[in-house]
C-alpha cells in the first residue's frame, strides 16, 4: 500500500502542496514480484487547474525483453483511496480492474465498504478505456474513450519513472560511501511498469483541507 497527502483549497479545491509521489520496489514480501506488486503512487494537480491526477503502477521492473508480453492480471484490481475528512478511512474510491484488452474504471464514489474491504462499484459509476499496445506513443485517443462525467483513464506500460541508485545506496548503508554521485547510476534504466492513471476534476472528490490519498491491490480470491 501506498500513501500521500494532498492539501486542497477551499471553494475551488486548488491543489496547494504539488506533486505527491510514494514508491518502492518488490519491497512488499507478500507480493514480492508479482502481478499486484505497486511500485509508485503519484498524486498531483493536472494540466488544468480543476482536475486532479491519480497514477498507480504496478509490476516493476520489466525489461525490454519482456515489455511487449508484459499485461495486468485480469485477477487484480488496484483501488486508489481517498480520504476527505482525516480520519484514515477511505471516503472514496477508485477502481481500475482489468477487462479483457480495456481496463474498466469505476468512480470516483463512495465505497460499499471501508477498511480495506471495499467491494466492485455499482456499474452506474464505470468507464472503460482500451489498454493502449506496447510501443505507442500517442495516447490522446485512448485517453478519453467511454469515459463518465469528466473522467479520463490511460492503462498500458510506460518507462518505470523512478529513479534510484541502489548500487550506491547498498554502499552507503554499508559504511563504504557518505553520499550519493551526482547524476549516479539509475538502477531502473530501460526498465517498465504498467500503468494505471485516472484524471478526476476536484468537483467529484469534495471537501476542505487536506485529503489523504493511498493504493492498494486487491487479488480476487
């Protein structure tokens, strides 16, 4: 699971603080380099003012050997929470579950469940968006396809934009280096994930202050 924290405006709900970005890398031992295992999770405002922008991806570290086979698990669907009120409970969520060659997405709504155990939304609240095919590069048509009340979608794989010297880092936390090389060397060079962002205008999220943000995976059992 991922966490940010976005603070908001008050009539307009205009993004305050930026950019909001959590991530690791097969850290999680349960999921260790499987198909639910997040890598990063982005919030920020969008190119307008009014929207919000979701981005969660998922299984890192796909090499370019194994990019163009690379596709969502049709078992696992990622939910993005968000918190209006601060109470560390989901008030709404996002659900992206793959569906053949689309990914459906579901909300922004309010959840049948909390806690983590959220079930699928009503179909009332679901959009779909085809999974745009390794090696495009052009997106525009992809990114509004079958879309719901101002939501717009984009799944398939990207570039993994993390970047991290893990070389380095496994020295300085060893004692034999104080500090990291300037560029330094990214681990995560040519390597992918597989994507999933949702642009929301900040009409659908509501409420005053702060919202709290986060990412799970939900394998179905």
């Amino acid at each position: 699971m991922k966490t940010s924290k976005i603070l908001l405006g008050l009539a307009t709900i205009a993004l305050v603080s930026g950019a909001i970005i959590a991530a690791d890398h097969i850290d999680a031992p349960d999921v260790k380099g499987g198909t639910s295992d997040i890598t990063d999770f982005y919030a920020f405002e969008g190119a307008s003012a009014s929207n919000l922008v979701f981005v969660a991806n998922v299984q890192g570290l796909i090499s370019p050997e194994n990019s163009a086979s690379a596709k969502f698990d049709k078992d696992v669907m990622v939910e993005i929470n968000i918190d209006t009120d601060g109470d560390n409970i989901e008030d709404l969520v996002i659900q992206a579950v793959p569906n053949g060659n689309n990914m459906d997405v579901y909300g922004p709504a309010v959840p049948n469940e909390t806690g983590g155990v959220s079930t699928m939304l009503d179909a009332k609240f679901k959009s779909s968006v085809a999974v745009t095919t390794y090696g495009t590069t052009q997106i525009a048509a992809t990114v509004n396809a079958s879309l719901v009340s101002g939501v717009k979608a984009f799944a398939g794989l990207r570039d993994d934009p993390f970047f991290m010297d893990f070389a380095k880092y496994t020295e300085i936390i060893g004692g034999t280096a104080t500090s990291f090389d300037n560029p330094g060397a990214d681990t995560f060079a040519e390597s992918n994930v597989l994507s999933v962002v949702v642009e929301v205008p900040k009409t659908m999220i509501g409420g005053t202050g702060t919202i709290n943000t986060w990412v799970t995976t939900k394998r179905k059992q």
